[in-house]
C-alpha cells in the first residue's frame, strides 16, 4: 500500500505551472523532481492542500487563486523613486532587480519603469496577483527522518548541521 501525503512526509514531484493563458512558468522537465517536506510550508498553502492525501503515482491539475498562492498584488509595495536612490548603477532600466533593505528586512524589487530621473520599483512577488495552473505527478512520497522534521526541510544526504 502507498503511503498517503501527510504532515511530515517527503514528496517528490515533478510539475509544470503555467498562467492565465498557457505560458510555462516553471517546470520541473529535464531537471530532478521538486522535493519538499509537506506540512512545513515549503510550498504555496493552495497546492500543499491539493497534495494532501495523494500518493506515489497519480497525476492532477489544479488552479490555485492568489490568495491561496502568492497573494494579490499590493499597490502600496508600488513606489516611484529618485534615480539617486540607485547609486553605483550606470543605467537603471525596467526589468531589473535589486535587493533592497526595507522595513521587514530584505526585499527583491523590480524596476517596472523609468521616466527621466523617476524609477518606479514594485516590490511584490513576481506572481502576486496571479491565478496558477499546476500539472503535478507525484514521483515518490516516504516518511521524513526525525532529522528533517526537527530542521524544517528535506536532507539529500550531502547536509552537515
């Protein structure tokens, strides 16, 4: 009998995460499977929920909504800044990023426009706001050690904590 996912088991799955319209935004293909340790919130709450009790071998689609994924984008994590703010940058251009420190800490922001000596940086995640689209096979589902339930994550062997 297969082992069910559940709190403290390690899964492995490979997957393909497309948007709105059928674009690929990520894929485990040609790379290993995505390992984690379920219950421990290594992935989106909408998909960890989706994986619960399933097992070794079968094969689903689901669609998460952004509350379930990365959350809607918050236009309050929208400024536009003076270009002086990016010192040692020769030319500040959309689609860059940067790490910045921010009141919670370090945050990934992305240049989305400039306009003279204004930069406008958004500070969300790249998929805030997005509806995702998972196809998920899983590949194996085993009992986590005592050791990676303690530590949060799943060991391949190679850790030395």
């Amino acid at each position: 009998m297969s082992l069910m996912i559940g709190k403290n088991a390690v899964v492995s799955i490979n997957y393909t995460l497309t948007n709105d319209a059928g674009e690929v935004m990520d894929t485990s293909e040609g790379r290993e499977p995505l390992t984690y340790l379920h219950g421990a919130n290594n992935l989106i709450p909408g998909l960890e929920k989706e994986m619960e009790g399933k097992t070794t071998g079968q094969n689903f689609k689901v669609t998460i909504p952004p509350a379930e994924a990365y959350g809607e984008s918050n236009p309050e994590l929208v400024q536009t800044l003076s270009k002086d703010m990016f010192k040692g940058v020769d030319k500040v251009e959309p689609g860059m990023g940067f790490t910045a420190q921010g009141p919670q800490g370090e945050q990934h922001i992305v240049v989305t426009a400039v306009d003279g000596d204004q930069v406008t940086i958004d500070a969300n995640h790249p998929m805030a706001g997005k509806t995702l689209h998972f196809a998920v096979e899983i590949v194996s589902v085993r009992d986590a050690s005592e050791e990676e339930i303690e530590h949060g994550h799943v060991h391949d062997g190679s850790e030395s904590h």
